[in-house]
C-alpha cells in the first residue's frame, strides 16, 4: 500500500511540476514584453503613449481580478479549443498560464520602475535607440527582480496547480482529492501537503539564491 501511495505522488509531482513549469514559461513570454510595454508607453521619454499604458494596465488588473476557480471554469472551451479536452496536465497549462501572465506582467513592470532613470537619460544622449535602452538598460539592471518576480509566480502557480485539480487537471491536487479528500486517506492528503511544502521551498530557495548573484 505504501509502495502504491509513494508511486502515485511521485506521478502526481512530476504532473504538478510540468504544469507550473510550462505556464510560468509562458508566463515570462507573455507578461515581460507586457510590462515592457506598459513602462516604456509610460514614459515621455521613450514612446509616450500614455493612453496606451493605461489600456493595458486595466485589462491586466480586470484579469488578475478574477478568481483563479472561476477563471478556470470560464476557460473551460478556450481549454477544449486549444488543448483539445478540458481534463488532464495539458489542458491544465492553459488556465493556468492565461492566469500567470498578467499576474508576472505587474511583478515585472515594478522591477523596471525601479531602474535608475538616469541610466535611461545615459543611454539616450549617447546615441542609443529605444530598443537598446530596453536590452542594454531596463532588463538588465531589472534582472534581479524580474528573477524574483519569477519566482513569486511560480510558488503561487504551485497552489493554482494544486486547485486546478478540483475540476481533474491532474498533479497533486487531483490526488488529494479523489485519493485524500473522497476516499478518507488521511495518509495521501497528508504526503501531499508535505510535496508541496517541499517543492515550494526549493523553488523558493532556488530563485532567492539566483536573484543575489545576479545582484
């Protein structure tokens, strides 16, 4: 029976970190050039197109106001059309990326404010060109807190993951639940909780111990 359980969890982490890996992928792909694109627009010296910022900015915020359950009910034929079904670890990414992305877009957009901004007037009056104040100046000097950013969003994609399994997506949450919560087995409910608590810490240790060197 034991040998059952530890094979079970062992799948059900491997789904659980293919899902957040995957999503906080896209995250990244989606919710940089966001943030990008909503500090440059802000700025007068750079675009200034203000208007445009904005607009982003409140679809961004109109997303992150959902509920993660409800979001995932709402996708459901957004899921079905993409994934080709709306159960298991694939169809899970989907919800759980269109999540991530405003969600790191926002983390992100904070770590390039805090760029110097005299090193944006630098790069400007010795010639460079909007495009090389955004490779040469923001994302670098802003990497440590993007990797940060990163880092907070794949820990709250973790508990996500572990909630998308009400509506069988797979991975840890799907085994507490049908195998903990349904069946009463206080000994898969409780190697669960002790997964996540693991694998929360090491991504978090993991990002902490990037963000500094990187600093």
């Amino acid at each position: 029976m034991s040998h059952l359980i530890a094979e079970l969890v062992f799948r059900a982490t491997l789904e659980t970190l293919e899902m957040v890996f995957a999503s906080g992928a896209i995250a990244v792909l989606g919710g940089l050039p966001l943030a990008v694109l909503m500090l440059v627009t802000s700025r007068r010296d750079l675009f200034d197109m203000v208007w445009l910022s904005r607009l982003l900015g409140t679809v961004i915020d109109a997303l992150r106001a959902v509920p993660f359950i409800i979001l995932l009910v709402l996708l459901i034929p957004v899921t079905r059309l993409i994934a080709g079904t709306a159960l298991g670890t694939a169809a899970a990414i989907v919800p759980l990326s269109i999540a991530a992305i405003p969600y790191y877009a926002r983390i992100a957009e904070v770590s390039l404010k805090e760029v110097d901004a005299g090193l944006v007037d630098a790069v400007r009056a010795m010639g460079g060109t909007r495009w090389m104040v955004i490779r040469y100046a923001l994302i670098p000097e802003a990497l440590p807190g993007l990797i940060a950013g990163l880092t907070v969003t794949l820990v709250t994609l973790v508990g996500a993951s572990a909630m998308a399994g009400a509506i069988g997506a797979g991975g840890l949450g799907d085994l507490a639940i049908r195998y903990g919560y349904q069946r009463f087995n206080t000994t898969v409910m409780l190697s669960v909780v002790a997964v996540l608590v693991v694998v929360v810490m090491s991504i978090q240790a993991a990002g902490n111990m990037v963000a500094r060197r990187l600093r």
